[in-house]
C-alpha cells in the first residue's frame, strides 16, 4: 500500500474525486499508532478530506485521537470542524471524560469551552451531562460573563429557577460593582470620544492612527474593560428574559 503520508497528501481540496476517494478507502486501513496523522494534517486545504476518513473510520477504531478531535472544536471556522462535531456526538458516552478534562484544566479557553457546550454538550441526555455536573456548577459560579453551563444545568434540573435566579444576581451585582469602580476611579475618560477621535484620525490622517493609539494606550484599555462589562450585563439580561421568566 502506498506511504500513509502519500495519501493524506491525496486528502486536499485540489484533488479529483476519485482519487481522493481512493485515498479514503486505502486509509481505512491505517494502525493505530499512525492516527494522530490525521489530526488536521498538513494544511487546512486537507483537513475535510483528514474528518472524512475519521467520520468512515469510526469508534472506536478512533479512541486513541478522542482528545486530538476535541481539538478540533476550538475553532468551529475551521475545515472539518462540522463533520467531527457530528461525530463526536454520536460517540456519546465514552467521550464524557475528555470533555470533563478540558472543562477541567481548560476552563479560561472561552471559545473551545463553548464549542464543546454548543456542539455537544447541548445535544447529551440529562444522564450524561449529571455526569459533568460538577464542572458545570464550577463554571457557572467563577464565569461572571459565561451563562451557557447555567441554562444546562437549569434545563437538566440540576439547579431550580430560583436557585439560578439568586447566582443571576450575584453575577449581576459583582458586574455592576465594578462598573462603577472603572467610572469612579477614571471620571476623566470619555469613551465615546475617545472611540470618535480614533475614528476620525484613521479617516483624516490615517498616518498618524498608531500615534493616536499609542498615545492613548491606557484609556482604550479601561474603555475595553468598560464595553466588556455593559456587554456581559446585557448577556445577562438576555438570559434572563429566555430562561427565568
């Protein structure tokens, strides 16, 4: 049979059908210790070719790359990133203790741990995710801005309306509280001018934008600090409207 690397290589968007095909089929045949070569291999031109013949292997033929495939949410943008997500879902039980380790030690990578709750998570039966529930209720009591583990545990029962109502209002509290210290303790920054003055510097005099922005470099940080903590009080009160009331 061919190299496996050779036929990964046939693995590419560029590649005719057929032979693509071919390459697919001849790769079903892959031992154990060469999987990881399938994990996003070369460039992302071959990696919905690479998901495909993750997809026609199987579980468990795939057990020893499980956690390499959850790798493989942290960007949903990404090629194949659709086709293992369907996968993944279907594995279902065996996967849950891969998804509790990066719940575990990967809880501050905000956008994989929402891929995994959007993409699995939210499509598991209330057994499987009692399973995770301990790291549910962690992320849903240290992550101010993060309201996905909350609405789970609300729809699996595992926290009552009111039991969820009272940590909405914790949440909401701490952000207002330090709102208020940002504009307490920075009266002088206007935000919107701020913004505007840029604006209008790229618009005017484009050259002089970096100086701009240099000069101004610790108001944009606590104008930043500010719209992220309007934004997460508004996704709060979005929840609140869908799922408390």
């Amino acid at each position: 049979m061919e190299s496996i690397s050779s036929l990964i290589k046939k693995l590419s968007w560029g590649t005719p059908e057929e032979e693509k095909e071919d390459a697919i089929k001849k790769l079903q045949y892959i031992e154990e210790e060469n999987l990881h070569l399938l994990l996003q291999p070369i460039s992302k031109d071959y990696w919905d070719g690479a998901a495909e013949t993750v997809v026609r292997l199987g579980y468990p033929r795939v057990k020893s790359v499980l956690t390499g495939l959850l790798e493989w949410l942290q960007d949903t943008n990404w090629p194949g990133a659709g086709q293992i997500s369907v996968f993944l879902r279907e594995v279902g039980d065996p996967l849950i203790p891969y998804v509790k380790k990066v719940l575990n030690h990967h809880s501050d990578d905000q956008e994989w741990v929402y891929n995994i709750f959007e993409e699995l998570i939210n499509h598991w039966n209330t057994k499987q995710v009692l399973q995770i529930q301990e790291e549910l209720i962690k992320i849903s009591q240290e992550k101010a801005s993060d309201l996905t583990a909350l609405r789970i545990l609300l729809t699996h029962n595992v926290y009552s309306k009111q039991g969820v109502c009272e940590i909405i209002q914790r949440k909401k509290d701490a952000l207002v509280f330090e709102l208020k210290e940002l504009h307490d303790t920075h009266p002088e920054i206007d935000c919107e001018a701020l913004n505007k003055g840029f604006s209008e510097t790229i618009f005017k005099q484009p050259n002089l934008s970096k100086e701009y922005h240099e000069d101004n470099m610790n108001r944009f940080i606590i104008c930043n600090a500010i719209s992220n903590l309007e934004n997460n009080l508004s996704e709060i009160e979005i929840f609140t409207a869908k799922c408390l009331t």
